[in-house]
C-alpha cells in the first residue's frame, strides 16, 4: 500500500511541474510537440545561468519548428 501511494504521488507531482503545453505554441510540420519540448528541456539544464532559460527554451523549440502563441505563458 505504502509503494502504490507513493508511486501515485510522485506521478501527481511531476504531472504538476508541466513547463508549458501545446496549446500555448503554433507549430508547422517538423518536430512533434511532444518529441521538441523533450529535447528542449533536456537542453536548457546546460544552460548555466538561470535567467536565460526561459529564452533559450524558446530559441530551441523555435528552431524545431514552433512558436508561442501571443500572451502564452512559457514557464521553464
């Protein structure tokens, strides 16, 4: 029982660290979201200076072919 809840919690958890969703991007044909937004945070933890983050996440999901919408909030 202990492990069950435990597991479920952590699944809650990391559900709710979710950085930004595909509603908040347009894309064209390329990159799925899914398989752009992976790399791209896979790649930002390299980047050494917080602040800069948020835009080189933009930078690399724009190279993969998406764009955020106006007023989309992209949290990384």
């Amino acid at each position: 029982m202990g492990r069950a809840l435990f597991a479920s919690l952590a699944v809650l958890a990391l559900g709710a660290c979710e950085t930004t969703n595909s509603h908040d991007w347009i894309g064209g044909p390329g990159t799925s979201f899914d398989q752009a937004e992976r790399t791209c945070l896979a790649m930002v933890e390299s980047v050494a200076k917080e602040a800069d983050r948020r835009d080189f996440f933009i930078g690399c999901m724009q190279a993969l072919g998406w764009t955020p919408r106006p007023g989309a909030s992209i949290a990384v």
